[in-house]
C-alpha cells in the first residue's frame, strides 16, 4: 500500500497497522484507554426502559435522522485477517475496509482504494448537510486522503481507511451536544486539497 506522507504521519500518529491491523490486545488496551466503546449517544438519550414506555421519543425527527446513520457493523483488520466486528468495538488506530452500501463506522481518514475502484464517494447529507458526496480519488501514486464521518454512506467504490476518532469525540457527537443535528444546511466548509493534504496529519486524537 503506498500512502503519501500525510497519510503516513497519521497513521503513525494513531499507531496503526496498515498491514495486519491491531491485535485483539492492542485494541483492548485502548478500548479500555478510550473509557468507552464506538457509541454516539442519540439526541434524547434515555434509559431503554422509557423508551419503551414512550414509544413516541422514537418518532421525534432528531430520532429518526439518528437512527438512519447509526452503524451496525464493520469490517476491520485484526490480527492480520479481514473480520465483520460489531461497529461498537471499533478503536482509534483501526484498518477498516468500506464498501458500496457501508455507513461509516467511525470518523476515519482513505488510505487507499481497492482494486477496481477509481474513486470512493461517500454521501454524507444526513451528517454534515453537505449536498455533494465526499470524493476520494487517485493522486498519482496515491489517493486523496479524505476525511470521512461516522454515519456517512457509501454510495460508490471500495477503499481502505484508518480511524482517527470513535464514539463521543465524532463529529456527529459533538454536532448533538451542541443541539446542531439533524444539521440544517452545510456545517462543513470543505478546504481545497492543499489544504487537506497539509492538515491531514492533525486530524488524529491517536493514542500517546
């Protein structure tokens, strides 16, 4: 896999394998480091019992726009070996394959595309309100390092990616904090390629 030195700067940054991905000790280590699992708490967080007493805190539009990006599962690279792991278990430092129909299970930066794939495109209006798909093609000898959202979906190809952040430090965990989800209208202002190439490296909250 070759990756450009950004690409490379982050992965080095999260400590990541590109190659054989995190053990199941690495991973445990700093799912225990994290404090918690790959979870975004929803808009009305409640306990699961009253939720079931009000079914209707499920109809609310927060809700239903929350329920359509939540991950259920991915796949990631551990131990060497490709698996489908439940989205929740997901660390900072993850190899994680996308494919056409995915939702993005974590804030995470394209290393690279699989074979056969000349660009990735990943919809992610219902995140950011972005109205066009984030792209990620071939620079060359490299891919376009671009940022991706937990939640996104894909809509087209197949790449490889690292994660850069998980549960409440995503995007979409602070947009809910701050009380700006469902977003209305574009809350992304996307920079030119410079720019992201040269910022890539300090998208991370990597492991220390």
């Amino acid at each position: 896999m070759q990756l450009s030195q950004a690409q490379q700067e982050l992965v080095a940054s999260v400590k990541a394998d590109v190659e054989k991905g995190l053990t199941t000790d690495e991973a445990a280590a700093r799912r225990e480091k994290q404090g918690s699992f790959n979870t975004v708490e929803p808009p009305i967080n409640c306990p699961s019992w009253v939720c079931c007493l009000l079914p209707c805190i499920n109809h609310v539009p927060s809700m239903q726009a929350f329920a359509r990006i939540k991950p259920d599962d991915a796949e990631l690279k551990r131990n060497g070996k490709w698996i489908r792991y439940d989205a929740a278990s997901l660390v900072i430092g993850d190899i994680i394959r996308l494919e056409e129909g995915d939702v993005v299970p974590a804030d995470c930066v394209v290393l690279t595309l699989e074979e056969g794939t000349s660009e990735l495109l990943v919809d992610h209006r219902s995140v950011t309100g972005e109205e066009k798909p984030r792209s990620a093609k071939r620079r060359g000898n490299f891919v376009q390092p671009t940022q991706l959202f937990w939640g996104g979906r894909v809509v087209l190809g197949s790449a490889i990616a690292v994660t850069t952040a998980v549960g409440s430090d995503t995007l979409v965990a602070s947009l809910i904090r701050d009380g700006r989800f469902p977003p209305k209208g574009d809350i992304v202002t996307t920079d030119d390629d410079a720019d992201e190439e040269a910022g890539i490296s300090l998208m991370a909250r990597g492991p220390t």
